[in-house]
C-alpha cells in the first residue's frame, strides 16, 4: 500500500474538564482544570495516525464550522505536512463535545452535534480521493450517514459500497451510544466493511451476546462468539474488539481467532482514556496498511492504545511507532 488513509466522519472539539466526583442529581462537583482537544473520530485518528507514522499520506473528509472551532482544527492539521484538508467543507458551527473526566478516567460526553450532522453521501467523490483504505465513524453519532438511502440500508452503505467498488478497503468505529439503533444501522454497515474495530461494549450491542455480567466482570467465554458474530455479519477482512483487559479478532479471510492481551500497566499510569479506542484503531489500521498479520496489528494497537493512556487526549502521548514500542517493551 502507498496511496495512504482516508479517515473520515465526526470532526469534534473537545472541552475536556476534570472533575473531583460524578454529583448526584441536582448536586455539585469542582472542575480542577480544562483544556481544549481535537476530538471525534476524524480528528483523533488523523493526528495520532500522523503522529505514529509520518510516511503515511492523510486525507480528511468531513464538515467544519466557520468559527473559530473549525479554525483551531485546521490549524492543528497544519502542524502535519503529510495530512491534506482539501476534502474538509466548511458550513454551520463546529461539533463539540463536554467531555467529564472523574479521577479514575472515567468520562461522560454531551455532545453537539454540528456541523458533522450535514455530513453526507454527496462528500465522498472516490474519483478524487485517493486511499488505500477509509476509515469512517462514529456510525450512530452523524446524523445524515446514519439516514436513510433510496439504495442502500443508510446513506454510509453507499459510501461504504462506493469506497470498495474504488478499490479501498474500508473500516468503520461506532459510537458507545446507550441506546437501541445499534442493529437497524450499524448492523448493516458490517455488509460493506473491510475492517471493523469496536469495543466490548458496541460488540454486545450489535450482537446481542454479553461481554460482561452485571457486576462489570468480562464473560471471557463470550468473546469468540461475539467476534465471530460480527464476522457473520459480512465484514470481509478483519474483525477487533477490544477492551481494557484484552484485544481479541478473527481473521476472516483465515478463519483464525486471537486474543492478545493488553500491557500490565502501573496502577497510577493512566492519565486520561479520552481516545484510546481511536488509538487502538489507528494501530491497528497502520498494521494492515503495512502488511501485518493480524495478531501482529492487534498487539500494535495495544501498545498504541497504551500509550494514550498517558496522555489528556488520544494523540498527545504519542510519538512515532519505533520509540513507542520500546517505551511499550517494559510493560509486555
């Protein structure tokens, strides 16, 4: 491969404020500091991905605002020779999202929308857009992709199909939605998607199989037939869920399932875990892009996704995939 990824959907900036506690209803909690990222699918990827990688050539698809949201995304895009905007269209107000991150990382997100729920079909001309694999998302968090089509299940079928029909593998990540769209739109998606990464969370939703008992234990006996599951579904390539203890995949094309467990980190390492599913993807992405196996990419993108774990977002932790593999060799 040499033509590069494509990484498009959901271009978000996030208000990440650390707070002491989640409050109870109608209660009160102190935000210690906050700090603006680039969030949302299209973002993350796009400046870990060149972060992990500078040979690799980025193109972004997707919708900013005219305001200075918009402004501060493209200008963190600048720091990047290798990242190229010219898909980027410009209308509306830029998506942002609160982000509430509690001491132990967790974190809840409020969302507005943007300028991303214009987001459509009519964005992807694959006769321009040279790749050699497309990653899209969050499928469930853009409103007109997750649309109807008069072809296609959703109007993101139709740029999935087109995307193939160009040549390109594609990829897709979905949104921890709590809610009940998961088998009418994502579920549909898998028939036209190459590489699928999700985790332990979206795995149960789409597939109805549980991954975890009620007190939050992980169901490792679930995991095969939920990668499997997904399989069925229609993904072509490579199946991943991924989850704080362990990553697991099938390679479909083989017939092979992996588990691959994540690195035995100290118990004060992580900083934040906004954008480690992005992370885990984007290592992930660059194994297939480089030939990988997938066991091999699996254990790429654990490493990758600990490393975020350091950081205040996805990206800012990273460094280039040779001096993050050593600094990731310690905690094997």
């Amino acid at each position: 491969m040499n033509k590069g990824i494509a990484i498009a959907g959901n271009l978000i900036v996030d208000n990440i404020k650390f707070v002491e506690k989640w409050p109870v209803v109608t209660g009160l909690t102190t935000i210690t500091r906050q700090i603006k990222k680039l969030g949302g699918l299209a973002c993350t990827c796009t400046v870990c991905t060149a972060k992990l990688d500078s040979s690799v050539p980025i193109r972004v698809v997707g919708i900013l605002g005219e305001d200075d949201l918009g402004d501060l995304i493209l200008s963190e895009f600048a720091k990047y020779p290798q990242i190229d905007t010219k898909f980027v269209t410009r209308e509306g107000e830029t998506s942002y999202t609160d982000v509430m991150t509690e001491p132990d990382g967790r974190r809840t997100f409020f969302q507005f929308r943007g300028a991303n729920a214009m987001l459509g079909s009519e964005h992807f001309d694959f006769s321009k857009i040279e790749a050699d694999i497309l990653h899209i998302g969050y499928i469930l968090l853009l409103d007109t992709l997750d649309g109807p089509d008069p072809d296609y299940p959703t109007a993101l079928c139709r740029v999935l199909a087109g995307a193939q029909a160009a040549g390109i593998l594609t990829s897709v990540d979905v949104v921890s939605e709590d809610g009940d769209r998961f088998q009418k739109i994502v579920t549909p998606a898998l028939a036209y998607t190459d590489i699928l990464t999700i985790n332990d969370f979206e795995g149960s939703r789409v597939t109805g199989i549980p991954l975890r008992d009620e007190d939050g234990r992980l169901l490792a006996e679930n995991l095969e037939p939920c990668a499997r599951a997904l399989a069925v579904m229609g993904v072509r390539k490579w199946v991943c869920v991924h989850m704080p203890e362990v990553a697991v995949g099938i390679d479909v094309e083989n017939d092979r399932y992996y588990e691959k467990k994540t690195l035995k980190l100290p118990d004060d390492y992580i900083y934040s875990s906004v954008g480690a599913g992005d992370a885990f993807a984007c290592g992930l992405l660059l194994g297939a892009y480089h030939g990988f196996s997938l066991p091999e990419a699996i254990e790429q993108a654990n490493a990758v996704a600990a490393q975020s774990l350091a950081g205040d977002s996805g990206a800012s932790a990273l460094m280039p995939l040779p001096e993050l593999r050593a600094v990731m060799k310690q905690y094997e």
